[in-house]
C-alpha cells in the first residue's frame, strides 16, 4: 500500500514537472503581456512535432528539444512583432483583441500542422524502460523529461530573478510606465517575452510527445492543461504555477489509478471548474507574484 | 551650449479626440528649478506626458538640447537623460528597492549601478536600510524617494517630478523638498508640477501657472509667494473686497 502512494505520488510529481513547463511559457506571456494566449497549447503541439521530424532524421529528441525551442522562439517573436504588437492598446479592448487573435491563430497553427504532419496521432519513442527504486517503479522518459522540464523551468525563473534582462521582463510586468521611464523598450521585452514563452512551449513539446501522443488537434486540451497550472497557481505566479503544476499531476495520476484514464482526463476540467468557483484568484493570488 | 535644456513650442495635446493642451509654449533654463502649479485637471500631468512622449503631440514641438525629440518614445527620452517620476509613482511593487534603482540605470555597467545607488542611498538615507525590501511594503513617502531616486540612477540632465507630495504628511513633504533643493544646488535641473503651489513655490525659482490646459502667468516664484495670488491660480479671480467692508 505504501510502495503504491509513493510510486503515484512520485509520479504525479513528475508530471508535474512536465505540466510545469508546459504552463510557465504561457504564465510568462500572460504575467508580462496580459494576453492570455489560446494558441499555447497548438505551439507546444508544433514544438512536439518538430521534434518527430528530426527524430526520423535520427536525431535524439533531447538533442532536437534546443532546437525545436529556437524554432518556436522565431516563430512568437516574429508573431508578436507582425501580429500582436499591433493589437496592444491598453486597457480591456487590447486583452479582447489579443485574445480573439491568438484564437484565430490556434486554428491557423492547428492547420499548418495538419498540412505538414497529417493528422494521425504521432509519438516519439524514447527510454521505454522503467527504473525501479525499493519497490517504485518509475518509467526512464518520465523521469528524464521531468528532470530536464524542471531544470528549464528553474532556469527560467532563475534568469527572470537573477539577471538584468530577466529584471527588466519583471519590471516591464509590474509597470509598463515604469519600465519606459526607466529606458526599456517595452516593445522589444514584449517580443523577447512572447517569443521566450513560444520556445518554452516548443520544448515542453519535445518533451511531452515522449510521453504522450500527438496529433495537430491536440493543442485545445493542451492549453486547458497550461491554463489549469496558471489559474491554480495565481495568475503571473511563479511559485504558484509550480505548486500547482505538482498538485495537478498527482491528481491525475491518482484519478487514473482509482478510476481509469478516462476519468483523469475530466480531472483538469473539474479542477478548473473548481478553481474558477471557489478560488478564483489561483492557490497564492498576486501576493507572491513576480 | 543652449540657455534652454528643454523647450516645448505651442504645443497641442489631448486624449483621442479631447485636446486637453492649447499652444503652451514652457522654456525650462538649464540648471533651474521650474514648477508647474495648477487646480486638479488642469493638463498639469499631461504636459509631463508629452515631455516624455507618453502622449502624442497633435501641433508644436518638443526641444530638448535644442534637438527634437517629438518622434521619439519614451525609453529613448530616459535614455537621453529625463529622469521622470510620474504621477502614482509607477514603481515595481514586487521588486526591491535595490532592485527597482538598479532598472533605473538599466544600460549602465553593474559598477556604475552600484556607485549610482550608494550615493543615492545617501540622498535619501531613509531608502538605505530598505534596500532589500520591497517597494509594496514601503510607505507613501518612502515610495515617492524611490520614485525620484530610481528617476535619477541615470544621472539625468533633467529631472521631471509629478505631484511629489500626493498623500504625503507634511514633514515627508518638507524633507523631499529638502533633498530635492539640495540635488539642484548640485546643478540638477528639475521640473516639478504640483497642486500643492506653497511646496512648489518655495522649491522652485520659477512657476508656470495652468489653467484649462494654457499656461495663464508665469514668473519668478519668489514673486508669487502672495497668498491672494496663489488664491488666484486654484479658485479662478477673487473679486476685490467691497470697499466700505469691515
């Protein structure tokens, strides 16, 4: 009995690293930009399949990742700058502009991938093996994904707290007029922030299409997934996306070992549900946002 | 060397369609210390607003250094050094104090930073002991000093003050303004628009007057300093008393 809530309370913990990665592009954009960027989940979706091109290259889809994320970057920087940058005024009427844009772009996004990929569902096989600890028996892909995911993660948040760039993303988060006076152009943070949430997404992908499979349709419940960790976690949150990310793994996890894989799916829209009703400020709000 | 560090020439501005500024024409002298005082809603702030091209100007130009800098946005006005602290101060609440002066002087080495707030840490020996606090948790008045100490991390040629003493006590007034005196006597020039004229009146050597988006007088503020005159500037005219009143 132990040994089972230990190996589903691991698990859960390793997806939610993944889960984490998946979201912190998003949380990024949304923290720095205020859009909330419906296309996330279809560019996570690109970043996987991009990966299962060069993996039929023969190219090992840890080694793909870097560059399935450089790609994805281009792709949000050039979006910002041609698309939404255009879109941004303040106030509400910028957030419903942007907002309706980036739906419009998860279809075009969606369709791009069925033209070049097809719409078969796809996966990447990688370390199919297991690695078994006093009884835990782990699979070898979660385990390294989760541990790469994390890393990439901290990384992030280590450079958004640690350096002068990542400062002034924060700074241009917290106050735009701020930021402006101080001599950062807003502009090139905004393309810097999108096209970082891009790739960041793009490299959960390469990641997650080792665990799960893909087909270009994918990207919908991807980005309620991201949005869950978001919403969970306190909108812009750091700390809470991370706290959030674990919780929703492990609740996943359990569900589908109590109640089959069918009933874990509707765990992330019963716990968004649940999130909206009762805590719609996320687990931490804005008080520890960044 | 031009006399004028900034010279705004009938200039015209407004929210969309809502013109708010009429053909103001303000000389700043390099070196001095201008105010700008004028009842709420005035186009006090808005004049702020174009000098750092957070608004854009529908007619005139906008001197600095004798060059236009009209088109250009407002990161590259701080660039070219207009130290501005606006109006709710606009600081970084979840972000430190060190860290919200090092943002100041985004584009200096880390050596130059760090020179450029320890001084400034003696200007407003208040913030020293808050540097790792963060800027939410500070009070009003402690805010407002990292406002104006942020404003100044890139060593500005001129420094643009809105409403300073908004929701200030009056000692915290008093000792800004004490700071701010000194900075000037070092050479700083500063531009500061306030509804409160008696604090800007003392700071600064000279006063534009606004009203309705036009400047109505200006002169020295040593001139100003009549009570009936600063009556004028927020209630309009005040009729002469009745002769034969008691």
């Amino acid at each position: 009995m132990l040994v089972t809530i230990l190996t589903l309370a691991l698990t859960g913990v390793l997806w939610g690293g993944v889960y984490l990665l998946m979201a912190s592009g998003l949380n990024l954009i949304y923290g720095v930009m205020k859009i909330v960027n419906l296309a996330h989940g279809d560019f996570i979706v690109v970043g996987g399949l991009l990966t299962l091109t060069l993996f039929e290259l023969h190219v090992n889809p840890l080694a793909a990742l870097p560059a399935a994320a450089l790609v994805m970057f281009a792709v949000g920087a050039l979006i910002q700058r041609g698309i939404l940058e255009r879109l941004v005024t303040a106030g509400p009427a910028g957030e419903l502009r942007t907002l309706l844009a980036t739906f419009g772009m998860s279809y075009v996004v969606s369709n791009v991938g069925l033209l070049l990929w097809g719409a078969q569902v796809q996966s990447v096989p990688f370390l199919e093996g297991s690695v078994d600890a006093f009884g835990i028996r782990l699979p070898e892909n979660l385990l390294v994904c989760s541990a790469v995911a994390f890393a990439f993660a901290i990384a992030v948040h280590i450079w958004l707290t640690r350096t002068m760039s990542g400062k002034a993303v924060r700074a241009t988060s917290q106050s735009a007029v701020g930021a402006a006076a101080c001599g950062l152009s807003i502009r090139r943070i905004r393309v810097l922030t999108f096209g970082l949430g891009c790739a960041m997404a793009g490299a959960a992908g390469s990641l997650t299409i080792t665990l799960i499979p893909f087909q270009n349709s994918s990207g919908g419940p991807l980005t309620v997934q991201a949005f869950t960790v978001i919403a969970l976690g306190g909108l812009g949150n750091y700390v809470g996306a991370f706290l959030a990310a674990v919780i929703l793994g492990v609740a996943e996890v359990t569900t589908s070992f109590v109640f089959g894989s069918n009933a874990a799916a509707a765990v992330v829209y019963i716990l968004f549900i649940l999130i909206l009703v009762f805590r719609p400020q996320g687990l931490l709000g804005r008080s520890a946002r960044v | 060397m031009p006399a004028d560090l900034l010279h705004l020439e009938a200039v015209c501005a407004g929210y969309g369609k809502v013109p708010v500024l009429h053909d103001v024409t303000v000389s700043i002298p390099r070196g001095d210390a201008v105010a700008a005082i004028g009842a709420n809603g005035v186009g006090k702030t808005t004049l702020l607003r174009v000098i750092m091209g957070q608004i854009p100007i529908t007619a005139g130009d906008v001197l600095f250094d004798d060059v236009s800098i009209r088109e250009l946005p407002t990161s590259r006005r701080a660039r070219l050094g207009i130290g501005y602290a606006p109006e709710g101060r606009a600081l970084f609440p979840m972000m430190t104090v060190r860290e919200n002066l090092e943002i100041g002087a985004y584009h200096a080495t880390a050596a130059r930073r760090a020179a450029r707030a320890g001084w400034l840490f003696e200007v407003f020996p208040k913030l020293a002991p808050l540097r790792g606090r963060l800027c939410a948790l500070l009070s009003g008045g402690e805010q407002q000093m990292v406002a104006i100490a942020r404003a100044l991390m890139n060593e500005p040629k001129l420094l643009l003050l809105d409403e300073p003493s908004t929701g200030l006590a009056p000692r915290v007034v008093g000792e800004l303004y004490e700071a701010l005196t000194h900075l000037h006597a070092d050479g700083l020039t500063v531009f500061v628009v306030e509804q409160n004229a008696r604090a800007a009146l003392r700071f600064a050597r000279t006063v534009h007057v606004v009203e309705d988006g036009r400047i109505a007088r200006s002169g020295l503020a040593s001139e100003m300093l009549d009570e009936r005159m600063l009556a004028e500037a927020y209630l309009g005219h005040v009729p002469e008393p009745p002769v034969n009143a008691p």
